[in-house]
C-alpha cells in the first residue's frame, strides 16, 4: 500500500483509541463486575502496560509492518484509559480533597513532561533520540505507578462499596439532575480536546512562521521547539487549574454553575483562536483551551465528592467521562473538516501541501 494509504489506516486506528475508553468506562461494571474498585486499577494500569509494549516489542523489536498492531495498541490504550480514570478517583476520595486536587493535576502533568522533554530529545537540533525509548520510559514509569497506589491508597475497608451504573441511574434522584451541567461542560472541553490535533495539521513545515502563516523568511522557529512551547502552555493551562479550583468556597450549584461557564468560555474561545493559524497566536489558544479543560475537570471533581452519595461516586465518574468521550469522539470526526478551514491556503511553512 501507499504511504498516503498507510496513514489513512493509522488515522482510522487512532480512532480507537476514544471507542476503547468509551465502552469501558462503563463496560469494567459488567466485564470486571468481580472485581472491587481498587483491584479495577490494577487491571487498567496492567492493560495499558500491554498496549504500551506492543510497538516497540512486535514494530521496532521485530520489525512487523502490520498495521492491525496499531488498532490493537490503540484500543488497550483506550481500554486502560476508560477503566482507570472513573475507578482511580473513586479510591482516593476517601483520602481528601487536598489529595484529590495534587492527583488531579498528575494526567496533565505527566503528559506534559513526556511531551515536552520527548519532544526535545526528539527534535533533530538535540538528540534525534528515536521515539521507541519513549514508549520504553512508558512502560517502566507504569509498574512504578503501580506500587505507589499499591503503597498509598485506601485499603478495602476504607473505600466506600460501591454500586453499578445502573442503580446509579435508578436511585439518582434529584442529586443526578444537578449533575447536568457538569455532563454538559465535560463534552464540549472533550470536544475541543480532540481538534487540538488540527496544530499538527497546520504547522507541518520543518520551520513555523510565529507572525504571519504567509511569511517565506524570518522570524521563524523550529518546529520541535515550537511545539515545546505549546505542550508548555498546555500543561500550564490544564494542570494550574484543576488546582486553583480548590481554593475557592464553592458551596453551591449556581456557584458551580457559574464556574463551568467561565470554563466553557475559556475551551471555545481557545478553540476559536485556532482559527486564523497564527503561530503566536495558537500558543494562547493552547493555554485557553485547556485552561477551560482543567477547570471543568477540578470543578467537577470537587464537586461530586462533596454532593454526590458516596457509594454511586464511581459511577458518576464513569458516566462523566463517558458522556466526555461522545464530545471527544464527535471531535474526533469533524477534526478534518476543521483542519481543512484552518488550511484552506497552503504556504511555504504553513499548510504545507505534501505530496505521497
């Protein structure tokens, strides 16, 4: 097949990255029904751990070209993802919202440090450090991970039992209505996550004009560097505000309310930034976009462990994530629409029309 072919197909089993969360961040309540809480993360860690070794055990390893590796890889991903992200908040809400607040802030964080020094050792103008050694530094930072929650989280005793999904939905009552506007503002943060990809799509020169997308000389930055500077601003963005949330009374629903709608304002105004692709420009876009994300997310947290009944809190968070996936997954399919509007001109550095 064709290069342009092959990328089409990896494009596709990308996708299953967002269809494996989104069936398992319910799904773990009937596949894993045996399971308690607790035991449900080390089935998502090891999960993952399994998709994480797939390249560069069967691709760099031994040399396979089999693209269905990159669906499977994917689908673990997104499996693990799904089961641990609603389970793992479940189990430390015992320990406090002080804790949960620090905890929080470790997705955005541990990804940014991942995508900003890989993208350094990465970049030609350092090391040119193949990206195998990330999926290797991957995969010994999760057993890692293991051992400190192993070490630190709350015992069986301690943990709330938790109920299925759908006693949740049957006993919700008036508190799940209240939850609305949280479900509400997860989709369009999810949604705006998703088109994040269109930079990529813009900025696909070797060099990136910071002023003007037409520019054919200086000032321009290379593009490793560039893109430095964007995981910078959106681990900034989406870290610091899940945690200033916590040092704010916010005591009521209007209070809440009113929190996720400055959050929503930030996640489409950081998306409708993106749109005349200016370089600078996108850097602020970055940092609003997912200033709004992290915001969501700490108001959201703090919120259902205080109003929600303690033995539905897993379910609740399985459902917010899933409904997030929906708007992540919607997001997914318009990103070649909206990558098209960003790129309607193609230029010398910027929407570069490659040919395969």
């Amino acid at each position: 097949a064709s290069s342009g072919a092959r990328a089409a197909v990896f494009t596709a089993a990308t996708t299953f990255m967002h269809w494996g969360k989104l069936f398992s961040r319910v799904g773990h309540d009937v596949v894993f029904a045996c399971f308690s809480t607790r035991h449900r993360v080390y089935v998502a860690m090891l999960i993952t751990l399994v998709g994480v070794l797939l390249p560069p055990v069967f691709v760099y390893a031994l040399g396979s070209t089999w693209l269905g590796w990159a669906f499977i890889h994917f689908a673990l991903l997104g499996i693990g993802v799904g089961i641990f992200e609603s389970t793992f908040l479940s189990v430390i809400s015992p320990l406090g919202k002080m804790t949960k607040a620090w905890a929080i802030m470790g997705a955005p964080i541990g990804l940014g440090v991942l995508d900003i020094i890989c993208q350094i050792l990465h970049s030609k103008q350092v090391a040119s450090l193949n990206e195998v050694y990330f999926s290797w530094y991957i995969a010994i930072c999760l057993p890692f991970g293991m051992y400190v929650f192993h070490a630190h989280s709350p015992r069986e005793g301690i943990v709330v039992q938790q109920v299925n999904i759908l006693s949740s939905l049957t006993h919700g009552g008036r508190w799940l209505v209240t939850l609305i506007p949280f479900m509400i503002a997860k989709i369009v943060s999810s949604f705006v996550m998703e088109n994040t990809p269109g930079w990529y799509y813009v900025y696909n020169g070797d060099e990136v004009p910071l002023f003007n997308p037409a520019a054919t000389g200086p000032p321009l930055m290379d593009k490793d560097f560039y893109f430095t500077i964007v995981y910078l601003c959106v681990l900034v963005g989406d870290a610091i505000s899940r945690r200033i949330v916590y040092f704010f009374p916010i005591n009521t629903v209007p209070q809440n309310i009113a929190w996720l709608l400055v959050a929503i304002f930030c996640s489409v105004g950081g998306f409708l930034m993106e749109i005349p692709a200016i370089a600078v420009l996108t850097w602020l876009a970055a940092f609003m976009a997912f200033w709004g994300n992290g915001m969501v997310y700490g108001v959201s947290a703090k919120y259902f462990d205080a109003f929600v009944p303690r033995e539905h809190n897993r379910s609740m968070y399985s459902l917010w994530c899933m409904l997030g996936d929906f708007g992540g997954i919607f997001g997914a399919w318009v990103v070649t629409w909206f990558n098209g509007l960003l790129c309607s001109e193609h230029y010398m550095y910027e929407c570069v029309k490659k040919v395969h």
